[in-house]
C-alpha cells in the first residue's frame, strides 16, 4: 500500500515537472520569458501581401510581424480593352510583370467618355404663342440611338391678335388666329374695322341712338381727306355760308356732349343739314356705315390717349388748326359754333370754334 502512494507522488511530480517547461507562466509559477532573437524574413513582400519578418525565441516560440505593405501589381503596359463611347469612358488592362504573379488588371481611363454627338437637329414640335419650338436629335455616334431635346428659346410666336368676337350682350373679345384664346382689348389695339382702340369701358357705355351698349370706340388710323378742299386736311362743320361775321347756319337741337352720344348726333347733324362735311366724311369712312364724328367727350378721351397715334397733328405745320379737330356736339350757346378738341400736348379740353373753320377729322366707330 504505501509503495502505491510512493508511485502516486512521483507521478504528481512529473505532471508538475511538465507544466514547469515554458510557455505561459499564468498558470504556473514558471518565469520563463521569451527572449527572442532578431527580426528576419519569413516571406517577402508580393504584389497583394506585405513582407513578413519572424523571430524565435529560444523555447521555440515564434512571433511574426508584417513590414509595410503590399507591392501591388506592377502593369507595366497597359492596352485598350474597350473603346470610349458616349456615355463610358475607355477601359484598359495590363498583366502583372512580378514574377508569380499573373493577375490581369482593368482601369477606366477617367474624362475619355465621347459624350452624345447630336448634329442634325429636327423640329419636334412648332413653337406656338406662347411655347418654344421644340427639337430633337438622335446621336450619330455608332451603336447609340440616344433622343434628346431641345427648346430653341425665342422663338414663341406671342398671340396674333387679328380677330375679333363681337358680343352685343357682352364685351367684345379679340381673337388670335392662331390658338383658340379670346381676351379683352387693350387701349391702342387694331379694332375690328381697322381703327385703333382709344376708349375702353368694361362696363359698356349706353349708345344714345339705340339704346345698345358699347364697349369700345375706335378712331380711324388716320385724319379724313377732304377732297374737295384746297386745304387737304379740312373740313367745315356746316355746309352753311357765312358772309361777314355772319353765319347762315343752323342750330342742331339735342346732340349731346357724352361719352355714346356721338353716333346720334352725326345723325341729328346730317338730319338737318345732310351735306355738312364733316359729318358726312365720318358717314362714309369705312364699309360699314356706322362711323361718326365723335362726340366731344368721346373727342377729348382720344386726346387722353393721343400717344397711341402719331400722327394726329402732323402735316402742314401752314395751318394752325390742323391740330384742332371736330367733335359732333353743338356749341350750347351759339349757334354758329361746335366744340372742337386741340391735340397739342398743353391743348386742355377744347371749346367752341366757328363752324365754318376748317378742322381735321377722325372718324370714330363703338363696338
Ligand atoms: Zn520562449
Ligand atoms: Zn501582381
Ligand atoms: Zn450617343
Ligand atoms: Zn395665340
């Protein structure tokens, strides 16, 4: 029995004995420190692994370290793999040149992409009033159909004005003739018997003859010609002589000085007295025949908006009442006179002038 535990002991001393060889000494009372030796080359450095160095301690330890880094592939030529096109730039390879190693390499060649080339332009859509024409392109480039387009600023038609819709219940539209838009006209328009817009109420101005609503007075583009004068430009009021200071004229009742007065009054003027030419002038201006000699509020709103003409007082610069007109309302106060309207810029409102002088005429027409 106790030669057995003799062998027991001897054989927990050998255990002990093992454990006390190297290595760690955590769990041991071993101090054996590793006391290595210099760092020498385990592998050299290869295109993708760094240099790596080793040391060994005596116990037979070894340690290792890496040493900078990788080589990298070393191409030394590079050759096209595939061409440049519009939207991708050139790719390129090359074989590695260190030894061992025969990894092929790519690389995009950056800013060689061709971008689209599009040189023939088409007309993809017409510009209109109010949009650009619009082209396209196809690119020329081969292996590419890429579209694309563009908008050649500038070239918006605008609105053509050149129509008009005539409302009786309603205010008159102009019209474009080229979309379907309709808008309300604007002071200096063409109007739709060719005279110029200078008088707009969008509320409608009673017509005293009818008793219709207009919205809209127009003048013709330009002062009537009196053929039959040697002065060109004038007109008398009254186809009534005069001898002296006298004027053998009549009194024209009832015309009125207002805004949609002026078509009753040429008609209570020619009424009386049916060759007085200026009235009748502004009766056979146009194809419609219903022109008339303004009244003289309807006179002196186109002297408010004189600007839109220029010619109103141009001409024979001989005769100072060529920048004087008629209105078809009669003087209230004497009989041998109407109201007239100055057009020169410090004219004012117009007073009354003789009847038998000779002043330019506009005529007027309200749609
Ligand atoms: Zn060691
Ligand atoms: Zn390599
Ligand atoms: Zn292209
Ligand atoms: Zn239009």
């Amino acid at each position: 029995m106790k030669h057995w535990n003799l062998v027991a002991i001897l054989f927990i001393i050998v255990i002990i004995t093992g454990f006390t060889t190297c290595d760690s000494g955590n769990e041991s009372n071993s101090i054996h420190t590793h006391s290595y030796g210099n760092w020498t080359t385990k592998t050299e450095a290869t295109c993708t692994e760094a240099k790596v160095e080793k040391r060994i301690c005596s116990c037979g330890e070894e340690e290792i370290q890496n040493v900078g880094e990788p080589l990298g592939h070393n191409i030394g030529n590079w050759t096209q793999k595939t061409q440049a096109n519009c939207e991708n730039d050139k790719l390129e390879e090359g074989v590695c040149t260190r030894e061992n190693c025969f990894e092929t390499i790519s690389r995009t060649v950056a800013g060689t992409s061709l971008g689209h080339n599009y040189s023939n332009w088409t007309q993809k859509t017409p510009a209109t009033c109010k949009n650009d024409e619009v082209e396209e392109s196809i690119c020329t480039r081969e292996n590419c159909s890429e579209v694309d387009n563009r908008i050649v600023s500038g070239t918006a038609l605008g609105h053509d004005w050149n129509g008009w819709e005539i409302n009786t219940n309603s205010i008159s539209k102009k019209t474009c003739s080229r979309c379907t838009l309709k808008t309300n006209g604007e002071i200096g328009d063409i109007g739709p018997e060719g005279g110029k817009i200078f008088y707009i109420d969008p509320k409608g101005f009673i017509m005293m003859d009818d008793n219709s609503t207009a919205y809209y007075l127009e003048a013709s583009p330009v002062s009537l010609i009196n053929e039959a004068s040697s002065l060109p430009l004038g007109f008398h009021w009254s186809s009534g002589w005069y001898e002296g200071n006298q004027e053998f004229v009549n009194y024209i009742f009832n015309t009125s000085d207002n805004i949609g007065a002026g078509r009753s009054n040429t008609a209570l003027i020619l009424s009386i007295d049916e060759n007085a030419p200026a009235a009748l002038a502004c009766i056979n201006y146009g194809e419609s025949n219903d022109w008339f000699l303004p009244s003289i509020n309807e006179l002196y709103q186109l002297y408010l908006n004189r600007n839109i003409f220029d010619n109103l007082i141009t001409g024979d610069e001989e005769y100072v009442q060529y920048t004087e007109y008629w209105s078809s309302s009669q003087s209230s106060s004497v009989e041998w006179a109407a109201f007239y309207q100055g057009f020169t810029d410090n004219a004012g409102s117009g007073g009354g002038n003789a009847k038998h002088n000779l002043l330019r005429v506009r005529a007027v027409h309200a749609f």
